[in-house]
C-alpha cells in the first residue's frame, strides 16, 4: 500500500479562548486522531483582526496546503482569503464568513435561521406582545450580522414586539456586564433579552438580577454547548429560558477539508442545523450530549491504545530488519 501523503493543514482561529472554541477544536483533535499523515497549525488570533491577517499572511507564506479559517470579521479578512484561493490554496470557512464567493467550502450554521428561530421562539414566550432588548455579537462578525438580520425579519411579522434597544456585547461577557445596566435602567420594563451567544446571556442574566428586575424578564441565548456554567446547564438551572443549539462544526471541517485534499467529492456548503432548547427538552439533550461525551472519551482512549500498539509494532519491524542484515 502506498503511503499516505502528508498534508499540511493551517488553521486561522479568531479566537480560542471560549468553551465553544475549545469545543470545536475538540472535535477537530478527535477527527485528526484518525489521520496521522495530517500536520496541523492552528493560529489563535484572540479577537483581534490585525493579528489575525498577519497569521493568514504568514499560513499563506508557508504554502499550507489547506487553509481554515473562521474569520474575526468578514471585511477585513476578505482580500486575504480571496488571495489565497487564488493562488490555488483551498480554503474552507469555518462558522464565520467573508464577504466573497472565493472559497472552497462553508461548514457552520446558517445564522440567519438562528436570528430567525430566536425571533419566532420570543414571539411564543411573550404571548406576542413585548419589549425586547438585543444583545449582539461583535461589529462586521458575520454570525453577529445574520442573527441581527434574521431576528429582525422575524419580529416584524409580530407588530405587538418591539425591538427598544440593543447592546454592542463584542461576543463577550465583560462588554455586557459594562453596557447593559445602563441600557436596562432606561428600559427597566423589558420582557425579553436575546443575547447572541449564552456566555452573553449568562451576563445578561446576572445584570437583571443584580438591577432588582426579577425572573420577569426572558432571556435566550445561543450555542447550547454542555458542560459546567455552559447552555445546557444555564437552560436547566433556569438562567436563560432558552437557547438555541449553534454546532461548532469542528469534526466536519476536518472531513471536508480531508476530502478537498484527496480530490473526493465534498460539498460547498456545508449548513449546520439549529434548535431551540428549552426546560421542555433540555433533559433528553443533556443526556443524549452526555452519552457522546462518553463514547468520545471511549474511542480516544483506543485510538491512543492502538497508535502506540502501532509504534511498538514499527520499533520491533526495525529491530528485525537490523538482525536480518546482520
Ligand atoms: C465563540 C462564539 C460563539 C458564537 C460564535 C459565533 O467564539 O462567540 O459563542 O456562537 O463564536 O462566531
């Protein structure tokens, strides 16, 4: 059998430092396991896009022979992406977008539809009639862009919403605790928050209770990762009455990343579905996550078990051929 060809594989994160990166990362560490013939680099550009267009300048130097990226912002990053597609180096967007056609492939969710579904699912909690407050992503982050977006379409089929402010929240939780009291003590009769991802909404949550505004007020999230102080748990502790599942796409990217590099069929766009979350369903789902967890944990132990079964095996082929030339 011939052997597999080594395949260089750059990754250009805007950020690491959230569960849900760390989560997609996960999934990609588990899909590489299986290909060891693969040597990745993944860049953290913590939030910045300055630092993350030099990184893509310098993956593209290297000539990787593959490059994902989830860009910090779309604008700014679309020029370099574009350059790189056209110097023949494939590159498959992860979860945010730029602003071209120039790609190779798109795995993530549609964001539009998790505006949309946030929209609808506020609708139903508040009987149709409300005040809402927006918490949004960062700037130019096309997440951030298309949920605004969605949100908004929906809401305008409910004249009985409205839509009193929004809060710029840059993804993070700091921003929220800094910007929303202000915000809130101008709108202190507010039913619903829908902030665009739960670690915003988690903020959210400890602002309205430490203004005094009860459990009144509705909040729903997004990304519905498990684990400790995540979505999940956030949902079923009562601290956002919902939120909507937001896949990484880690694992997937992988795949399809693998198959562009092997000349196999794969598709352009590869869309992530979402669902809302909620106390009517948050059990089944931390189970059924919990279950995975488990049978992930279960198939890294024995893909680590057989790779050094694997280079045992290889020392002892030496050692035989050595006492064979002898
Ligand atoms: C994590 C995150 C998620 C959000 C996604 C959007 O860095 O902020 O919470 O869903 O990025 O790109």
């Amino acid at each position: 059998r011939a052997p597999e060809p080594v395949y260089r594989i750059g990754f250009s994160q805007c950020t690491a430092g959230d569960a849900w990166r760390q989560a997609m990362r996960a999934g990609m560490e588990k899909e590489l396991s299986f290909h060891p013939n693969v040597q990745f680099e993944a860049l953290d550009a913590h939030n910045s896009t300055a630092l993350q267009r030099r990184q893509v300048q310098a993956l593209i130097r290297q000539r990787v022979d593959l490059l994902i990226i989830s860009p910090n912002q779309s604008g700014p990053l679309t020029e370099l992406t574009e350059a790189a597609y056209n110097q023949g180096i494939p590159v498959v967007l992860l979860d945010r977008r730029t602003t071209s056609r120039l790609y190779t492939a798109y795995v993530g969710g549609n964001n539009l539809e998790v505006g949309r579904t946030a929209g609808h699912y506020a609708a139903q909690l508040l009987h149709r009639r409300g005040r809402v407050v927006e918490v949004l992503g960062a700037p130019g982050s096309s997440p951030a862009t298309d949920r605004e977006q969605g949100f908004r379409q929906a809401l305008a089929a409910y004249p009985g919403l409205h839509l009193v402010a929004q809060v710029q929240g840059d993804w993070l939780p700091s921003s929220v605790r800094q910007r929303l009291p202000a915000v809130l003590r101008a709108h202190p009769d507010v039913d619903l928050i829908f902030a665009h991802n739960d670690p915003m909404g988690r903020a959210a949550r400890q602002v309205v209770q430490a203004l005094g505004l009860g459990p009144r007020v509705r909040i729903i999230g997004v990304d519905g990762l498990p684990g400790p102080g995540n979505g999940l748990q956030l949902v079923e502790d009562g601290a956002l009455n919902a939120t909507l599942l937001y896949p990484t796409g880690g694992e997937e990217a992988i795949r399809t990343a693998l198959r562009i590099l092997a000349h196999e069929p794969y598709e352009k766009e590869n869309v992530l579905g979402t669902m809302v979350v909620d106390s009517t369903n948050v059990g089944t789902m931390r189970t059924q996550t919990e279950q995975l967890a488990v049978q992930r944990h279960d198939l890294g132990q024995q893909q680590r078990r057989l790779q050094a079964q694997q280079r045992r095996y290889a020392s002892q082929e030496t050692t035989v051929y050595l006492l064979g030339a002898s």
